[in-house]
C-alpha cells in the first residue's frame, strides 16, 4: 500500500495510491499508519471515487513530530571525514548508531522549491532512505520494533557544506547548515509491500541519484549497505524514549549519495555544486522517486560576534574569592 497526502479541491487530504491513480480518504494520516488492518480501514473510509494522480498536488507524505537523521553508511561516512583530514571512522561510530534530530517545520514535499540558505555557495544533497513509526513504543527489541515501522519513504537532507565546518568545533552538530530543508516523499510505501526486498534481515532496495536528470557516476548504492537495520535504529532510538505514531527516521546518506564524496574523493568541485535552477532527484527501488528545485534565497542579516570580557560571580572553585574576568 502506497500512502500519500495530497491536495485536492483546496483541502489536504489522506490518500492511497494505486497505479495512475489515488483513492483519498475520510481520516487522517496517523489513524492510517497507525491501523492493524488497513485495507479495512481504507475500505471502510473511501472518500468518493478515486483520482488520477496527475490532478492532485503531492504532499510530504508526514508531517512529524521527531525526525532523527542516522549515519549508517560506512562509506559515506568515510568521504565526509576525508575532508576533514581524518582517515577512518572513530572506533565509537561502530559501538552504537547515531543520529541529530532535524528540523521538523522544514519538511517539505515533492516539487516543492528549495531555497539556497542565506550565506550558502555550496550546496548539496543527500540520498536517504527513511522509516516511518506506525505504532507508538518505548524501549523496544529490533525484534519489536518491526511491528512499529509503518512503512518508508525517500528523504533528501539537503546541506549547506560550507556553513557546517565553522560550527564543528562546538560540537553541537550541523545548525545552519542542515536547517533549512528536509524533502520526505512521494509517498509511504507499507513494510509488507517490500518484504520481497529483504535480504539477510534487512531491506536491499537500490538508490540513485540524478541532477537535472543525469545520474550521479558510480551507480549509486543499495539500503543493504547500512551497517545497521532499521528496526536496530528503531530500537536504539526507543531506548528512554517514546517513539510516536508519524515520527521519522532515516538511514543517513548512502555511499555516493551526495556531491560532497565526491568533492573528497576527487579533490575538486566536479560535479560542482547546486545553484538555482538545478533539478534533484532521488530514486529508490520499490518506493519511487522524489525531486525538488534549487532556487535563488537571500542573502544573511548580519550579526555581532560574541561579546566576551563581561563580568562574572564568584565561584567556589576561584581562588582566594578572585573574580574571573
């Protein structure tokens, strides 16, 4: 079952897709993912009679209330870490998987436009693949958490690179440069429907990616190449913490998933980076394929820097009372 939020006579609506066509529905998106038995639910909340899909505007297919964006792809890892002068992944990136929460109010859909982020001159894109909770849990198994997964859908994190590297020594991850834009779509194809994808416990669906309508050289990779599964990143982000029904989690970017590999590997901008008018383009076997256009933004309003040298308390561990500057 492919599910789908779409806009229809001036209203969002619920969706399911089949073929050239799309059945909108009388609930909402969350009572959808949420259903232990959907075909009824559909059956039972089929809203008039089906649409072609061209004559309605697609949405992101959820609007989440978290969205955690994993690292999972060794190889991708390996390019981003090129750039920064280091050689191999840190041994605590193979203890455990982690993840950034990303903004959730710059979600936005297919066709929809992405502006260049103020100060931004290279660009970039990511190909991800993402999980979308159906059942709310806490605390799960990998093993559990498979009944939790709705279903996936393709996630492009878009990144402004060179707003990133001036904020990596505070460590508090990406800010600006991952703050802007985050395309989730076209639709959430269910887990059953790709269960014929699975290979050794975890999906394999082939994943490309194309500007203005070529494909990235290399091939692109596969979502078998994730060094955890899903229902694992599931698991490890329930542990202490309720994962809710629409909530979002994706699979990082895949092995030449991005300009940026590419940059590191080869040691130039070919290919260069996004500008407006450029067209991306995700692909993922068995889901689909997203795009979105690059277009102009503005330019940053100007701040101050820090001010520094203030006065401040005396504290128990100053010497003899002495105030710190």
């Amino acid at each position: 079952m492919k599910i789908a939020r779409i806009e229809v006579d001036g209203e969002t609506r619920v969706g399911i897709v089949d073929g050239d066509q799309v059945q909108p529905l009388s609930v909402g998106v969350d009572e959808v993912l949420a259903a232990d038995d959907r075909p009824a639910l559909v059956a039972r909340t089929a809203d008039g009679d089906p649409r072609p899909l061209s004559a309605v505007h697609l949405l992101a297919p959820v609007q989440p209330g978290t969205l955690r964006d994993y690292i999972t792809f060794e190889e991708h890892l390996e390019g981003s870490l090129k750039l920064l002068g280091r050689t191999a992944p840190p041994p605590e990136w193979y203890e455990q998987p982690v993840f950034y929460f990303s903004n959730t109010n710059a979600v936005i859909g297919p066709d929809e436009p992405v502006a260049v982020p103020p100060g931004c001159r290279r660009l970039d894109f990511e190909l991800e693949l993402a999980a979308v909770i159906g059942k709310p849990g806490r605390d799960l198994t990998p093993e559990q958490a498979a009944d939790h997964i709705a279903g996936y859908t393709l996630f492009n994190d878009w990144s402004a690179r060179d707003l990133m590297p001036p904020v990596i020594p505070v460590g508090l991850g990406p800010v600006k440069g991952k703050d802007f834009a985050n395309t989730l779509g076209p639709w959430i194809v269910t887990a059953d429907e790709l269960a014929a994808h699975r290979r050794d416990g975890r999906l394999a669906l082939e994943m490309h990616a194309e500007v203005n309508g070529v494909p990235l050289p290399g091939g692109g990779d596969t979502s078998a190449s994730m060094s955890w599964s899903f229902e694992e990143i599931v698991a490890y982000a329930s542990r202490g913490a309720e994962l809710r029904t629409g909530d979002v989690l994706a699979s990082g970017t895949c092995g030449a998933g991005c300009l940026l590999e590419y940059w590191a590997h080869l040691g130039d901008d070919a290919p260069p980076p996004l500008v407006p008018g450029d067209v991306v383009t995700l692909v993922v076997e068995g889901i689909g394929s997203v795009s979105n256009r690059v277009v102009a933004g503005v330019e940053p309003v100007d701040l101050p820097t820090a001010r520094v040298g203030t006065a401040r308390r005396p504290r128990p561990w100053t010497a003899a009372g002495a105030v710190p500057r």
